[in-house]
C-alpha cells in the first residue's frame, strides 16, 4: 500500500468511531490523524470513544478547544500532515461516522497506486446514489451542483460534497490558504484546485444505504445558495465587464443618432461593437487573471488568446443584434441595447466556460 495517513475530522462521535478506526487498523491502515471539532465530552460515548482511539498506537487525536467547522478541522488535519509526514505521502480524508466504508477507500487507493502516481492528482470520489436510500431531494442538488461546478467554474465532478479525497502531502500548504470554515470548504476546495492547475480525476463509489451525517444537518437548500456564492465572485468580472461593453456601445449608438459619425447602419454597428468590445476585453483579461482565476500564464500569451475569444464573440454578436435591428426595423434607438444585453447576456454564459478551460 502507499505510504497514507488516514485524516477524519470528527465532532461529538459515537462508537461508529470506534468501529471505523478499529477496521482500517484491521486493513492495514497504521498512520491515522483524528481532529476533535470541540466536540462536547459531556454528551454519552463521546470522551469514552476519544480515550479508546487514543490508545490506538495507529492513531494521533488533535484537538480543537471550540467547534470550527468541518473545514477547519481539515486544514488541521493538513496541517499536522504538511509538518509531520513526508512529501511522497497521500492523505485520504474520511468522515468519522463510517459513510464511506473501507472497502471504498482501500478501492481509491488501490486504483490511485495503479493509474495516477505520476501525475499526483486529487482524487475525488464520487457517490452513486442511484440504489441508495438518499432522498429525491439531496440526489437532485448534488446532480444540480455537479453541473455548476462543471460548467461555472469547468470542474468536472459529480458529488460536491464527497468527504473521501485522496491527497498528496505536496499539496497541503495550498489547501491550508483556502478559504472556508465549515461545509463550504469543500466546494471551495475543488474551485482552487482548479485554479491552481492541480489535476483532479474522479472515482464512483457505490452507496448501499444513507447514513446520518454527523457533522450537522445536511441543509440542500442552504448549500445551493453556498453554492451560488462561491460562483458569483467569479462572475462579477465578467458581469462588469458585460456593463462596460454595453455602456461604450451605446455611447457610440448615441453619437451616431446626433449626427456625430456620418456612418452608414452596417457599418455603424460593426464599429460600436468592435470598440466596446475591445475595450470590455481588455478590463475583463486583466481583472480574470489577477482576481477571478489567478492564472499564472503570462499576460502576453493569455491576453492574445483573450482577445481572440472576444473578436470571435463580437462577430456573433454583431451578427445577431445586426439581424435583430433589421427585424424590429430599429437601430439607433432603446430597442437595438435591449437587443444588445439580451444577446450578450447569452454569450456570456456560453463563453464563461470557454475561458476558463482554454484561456486561463
């Protein structure tokens, strides 16, 4: 087996601890890092399940004085890795109520050793709720959640809040710096892999039956809205960038219905949309690599691909609010911007992804 620390974060326990620890021992499993989240030593069976994994020679209790988040006592965890485990060595990361059975790790990692170890990436492992007894509600979200994170931030994974991951040592540090305390932790953790250009690769793993999350209440609904939050900071540049364009837009769209530019229609729009775009563009290139993907490609290279995009956007664009206007038998007027915001509302989710996956 590789060379693997076993990291589960656990608050207010009971024996299912216990019977996790004692099973990856009987595995094969002798390096194991639980973090205490403050958990509550006056609830029954949680200082007893404590004090009996602490006389495991296999295991290390870390402790948290208060409860922080499932998040933090992750980055814990990762932490006491960084600091006390050699770089060759992989972290698998567990729940501490046995959701994910052994037999489900010892398949990630038999399967990590075989096809990845070259390439080091994080495994993600993936739950199949197809014969399991999640409810309708909880599959929906993580299905609907999979197509965000693939298509919003071009992380192609299917089940967001999968607690087992197989992790490199190398990466700790990084995943220290991310931000997130509590079950947001983990979505944001798969957006700064991604924008950090470490390789992720995804494992299905069968669910039998639903088991109690322990941690806290799964809320769908809450972490939908979680969710939406972590997307819209990297929507905000482009959105901006979205106002810009049009704002140039129309002021040229203006100018040349006071007579200003002597300009024929075709020719008119044409201009109005290559100067607002060349403009837009420039802004949203620099915001997207500075802020929004933190790209470390140089300016040169992504900033010619930039531009590229947007030239082609611009012509679907010209060409579609162009058809439009003669449609309305309308130009320069309140109507052709409707138009306008209306196309490039729809190119810019169409072309979100775009840049993602082959420009930054």
């Amino acid at each position: 087996m590789l060379k693997t620390t076993v990291v589960i974060p656990s608050y207010n326990p009971d024996v299912k601890l216990s019977m996790l620890v004692d099973e990856l021992i009987m595995s094969g499993f002798s390096d194991i890092v639980i973090v205490d989240d403050g958990s509550d030593f006056g609830i029954r069976n949680v200082e007893t399940t404590f004090e009996y994994v602490k006389k495991k020679a296999e295991c290390t209790v870390l402790h948290h004085p208060t409860n922080l988040g499932k998040g933090m006592a992750l980055k814990t965890g990762f932490k006491f890795c960084m600091h006390n485990r050699s770089k060759d060595t992989i972290v698998v990361t567990t729940d501490d109520d046995g959701h994910y059975s052994v037999s489900n790790m010892k398949e990630c990692i038999e399967l990590y050793e075989e096809k990845y170890m070259e390439e080091s990436p994080v495994l993600i492992a993936s739950r199949d709720f197809k014969d399991s007894a999640y409810s309708t509600k909880r599959r929906v979200f993580n299905r609907l959640a999979g197509v965000a994170m693939t298509y919003l931030c071009g992380v192609d994974v299917k089940d967001v809040q999968t607690g087992l991951r197989i992790i490199p040592v190398k990466y700790m540090k990084k995943l220290i710096a991310i931000e997130g305390e509590r079950f947001n932790y983990e979505i944001n953790m798969l957006v700064e892999l991604k924008y950090n250009n470490i390789k992720t690769v995804e494992h299905i793993i069968p669910m039998e039956k639903e088991t109690t999350l322990r941690y806290a209440d799964y809320n769908p609904i809450w972490d939908i809205f979680r969710l939406i939050a972590v997307m819209l900071k990297y929507a905000v540049s482009s959105l901006a960038a979205t106002v810009l364009d049009v704002a140039v837009f129309y002021g040229i769209i203006l100018m040349m219905d006071d007579t200003l530019l002597h300009i024929d229609k075709s020719a008119g729009m044409l201009l109005a949309t290559f100067v607002a775009r060349v403009i837009s563009s420039t802004f949203n290139c620099i915001v997207n690599k500075r802020t929004v993907f933190k790209s470390d490609e140089p300016m040169k290279r992504v900033i010619i691909k930039f531009y590229i995009f947007s030239m082609l956007r611009a012509v679907v664009s010209y060409g579609m609010v162009l058809g439009a206007s003669y449609l309305l038998g309308s130009y320069a007027d309140t109507a052709t911007v409707i138009v306008k915001v209306f196309v490039d509302f729809v190119l810019f989710f169409a072309g979100y992804g775009i840049q993602k996956k082959f420009i930054f």
